[in-house]
C-alpha cells in the first residue's frame, strides 16, 4: 500500500543534520564548559560556532601562527623600549655622583701628588 500523503521534505526535527564526536582532553573540557556556562549555550553550539569561524573565516594555523608571532614582536618591542628608559634614567642618575670626581689618571705626577696630599688631608679631618 502506498502513502500518498508523504510530505517531501521532512519536517525539522531540532537536530543538525550529521553528527561528529571526538574527545577532548579534561582541561579543554572544562573551558568549554565555562564558556557554555558564560554564553548559555550548549557544547554542542559552542563547538559548532568555534568550526564554522575555524572553516569559513580561514582562522586556521598559518593566522593563528602569525597572529602569535605579532603580539611576541609587540612584547618584545614595549619591552626593549622599556629596557633601554631604565638604562637611560640609571647613567643620567650617574651624571651629579661622577661630575665632581678628579680625573686622576690624566694628571701629570706632580699633580697627582699634590691630589694625593689634598685627600689624605680632606680624610684626617673626618
């Protein structure tokens, strides 16, 4: 006997129309399911969102990758900029406790012992 009232598309049931499981280690497990919790959605969305954004937005390794290697170079660049502000600030603070020191080495030996007998006064008077 044959139904002739056989719709031609069957009705939508609620459920997508393949099904792929896979396993997740348990720390991925449980960002997935905060992140459910924090969106109200389940698994099974969040999963489905994070492949279509993976497939059809080309978020794949090579942008990924990229993407990392642009944030280390920024990092790395605020870092370096903030080295080189420290090492700045640190010799300009050495410029008034080296301004008054006496470049011994340049003088003639006649100086140098006349500097010589101006500081070992200048420490028995201490």
């Amino acid at each position: 006997m044959k139904k002739t009232n056989k719709p031609s598309v069957p009705a939508f049931s609620g459920r997508k129309g393949r099904f792929i499981a896979t396993r997740v280690d348990q720390k991925l497990y449980e960002l997935l399911q905060l992140k459910s919790k924090e969106q109200r959605q389940s698994l099974s969305d969040i999963v489905r969102d994070a492949l279509a954004l993976y497939v059809t937005q080309e978020v794949n390794d090579k942008n990924l990758f990229y993407d990392a290697i642009s944030q280390v170079k920024s990092l790395l660049y605020f870092l370096e900029k903030k080295v080189d502000f420290h090492r700045e600030l640190w010799f300009y603070s050495l410029i008034p406790q080296f301004a008054n020191y006496v470049d011994y080495f340049d003088k003639t030996a006649e100086e140098k012992n006349r500097l010589d007998l101006s500081l070992s006064n200048d420490v028995m008077t201490f």
